[in-house]
C-alpha cells in the first residue's frame, strides 16, 4: 500500500488513459472583441441597403467584398500588395538599421548622447509627411522617395525606445557585473541589451505603425504600382467598394505586422515571467 501511494505522489496531475501527461488549460479566444466590429459592419450594410449611404460616397460591405475578389481574380491586388510589401520591407531595413545603430550609440556614449541626441530630436520635431516635395527634389520620382520615406519614419520611434531602454538599465545589474568581473562587452550582452529589450520591442510596434501610414503616403504621390496606385486609380473612375479594398488590405497588413511583433514579444521576453 506505500509503494501505490508512493507511486501517486510523485505522478500528480496526470490525465487518465496518457501516463504522465500534465493537465493544461486551453485558453479560450475572448470573442467579444468580435461584437463591436461585427455591429459596425451590419450598421454600414443596412445604411447602404436602405439608401441613408449612397453608392458615390461608400459603398456596401457585399459590393466592398465582391470588389475585392474582382481585383484578386484580375491579378491587380496581387501584384499591387508584392510591390507595396517590398517597399515597406526596403524602408524598414534601412529605417531600423540607422535607429539601432544611432540609439546603441547614444545610449551607451555620453558623447554620443551629446553629438547625436539633439539633432535626432530636432529631425522628429518636423512633419516627415511633409517632406515629400523635398525628397522628390533629391530622389525623384521613383522607388527611392518611397522609401526614404518609410526609413524616416521607422527611425524616431525605434530610435527613441533603444535609447530610453538603454539609459534606463538597471544600475544594480550594472553594479554586480562589475563586482563579477564581467567585461564592457559582456555586460552590454547580457545585461543592457537584454534589459532595454522590451522597450525596444514597443518602438519596433510603433515604428512599423509608421511605416505602413508613411507608405500610404507615399503611395499616392506618383506611384505606378502599389496599393497607393490601385487606390488612386480607382478613385479616378468613382470605384469606392476598390478603394476601400486596398484601405482594408493596408490594414490588415498593418494587423498583421503588429501581431508577429507581439508573438516576439512573448518569445523573446520569457524570461520576464520567471
């Protein structure tokens, strides 16, 4: 009777019929997230069914959808979405290396704070937006406005978090490793990279946030391509149920992004939860 009793003590929380597996709860999906959404959908299909929203000035969920699957069969959303992923990937590449690179700088080097700080923060005070003119002036009017618009807009918020998480390491951490004997290049890998982790994990949120408005901007001025081109030039010929598709297409894309930052998140922050 000991050894059973023995025996059950160190099995605890198994399931019946599978001998040692532990019991784990499924997290249920909290749907009522999807309630407002829906309402909001239903809302706009019956004020355009009943004519209180005219076709000219948006028109319904069905005509939307119908549209979207038109322009998928036609090859224009494929090719449009290709071209458009593309330059927010280039922008992102160049944008997320200059704020890594300048944010590690200024966090870690008191003169680098001093040199590159200031000019950093007066470059955010502008309206990026507004140096289209510009960049078309210096890039023309091909791919290289696009991007360097992106870039420029992926740069302060990353830059921003990386140097916040980088000046605000914890100064006991920093304080053992010394007493450990730990070398600057040890320190910076194991102690402030790790640390200003999370907070750079937000400015990567914002920052491909901006990256996707900054390409819907971008888009619309002398693009040949893109969802920016797809959206103008149904606009032209009074085709809202299109140009609502490529401002859903923008926005799933914009979910879409987020969603994979916020699954890093959960990946590399782990160790938080110990």
């Amino acid at each position: 009777m000991s050894i059973s009793l023995a025996g059950a003590q160190t099995r605890p929380n198994t399931v019946a019929g599978e001998p040692g597996a532990a019991v784990r709860k499924r997290r249920i999906p909290d749907l009522r997230r999807w309630i407002s959404p829906l309402l909001l959908i239903a809302l706009w299909q019956v004020t355009s069914s009943t004519g209180i929203l005219p076709p000219d000035k948006l028109s319904s969920p069905w005509t939307v959808l119908q549209a979207g699957a038109e322009v998928a069969r036609s090859g224009e959303l494929g090719s449009a979405f290709v071209v458009s992923l593309g330059r927010v990937a280039a922008g992102f590449a160049v944008g997320a290396t200059i704020a890594v690179v300048l944010g590690i700088a200024s966090g870690l080097s008191r003169w680098g704070e001093v040199l590159i700080d200031p000019p950093v923060q007066m470059l955010r005070t502008l309206p990026f937006l507004g140096l289209i003119p510009l960049f078309i002036l210096w890039f023309g009017i091909g791919e290289e406005p696009k991007i360097a618009l992106v870039a420029l807009g992926v740069v302060f918020p990353l830059y921003l978090n990386i140097h916040s998480g980088i000046r605000n390491a914890d100064d006991q951490l920093i304080e053992a490793t010394t007493a450990l004997g730990y070398t600057k290049a040890e320190r910076l890998w194991h102690v402030i990279l790790p640390g200003a982790l999370p907070q750079a994990l937000v400015g990567l949120r914002l920052s491909l946030g901006t990256a996707w408005l900054a390409l819907i901007v971008g888009e619309t001025v002398n693009a040949d391509a893109g969802l920016g081109y797809l959206i103008n030039n149904a606009r032209d010929f009074l085709r809202t149920d299109v140009v609502v598709v490529g401002l859903v297409v923008y926005a799933v894309l914009g979910l879409t992004t987020d969603y994979l930052v916020r699954l890093l998140e959960r990946r590399a922050l782990r160790w938080r939860a110990k």
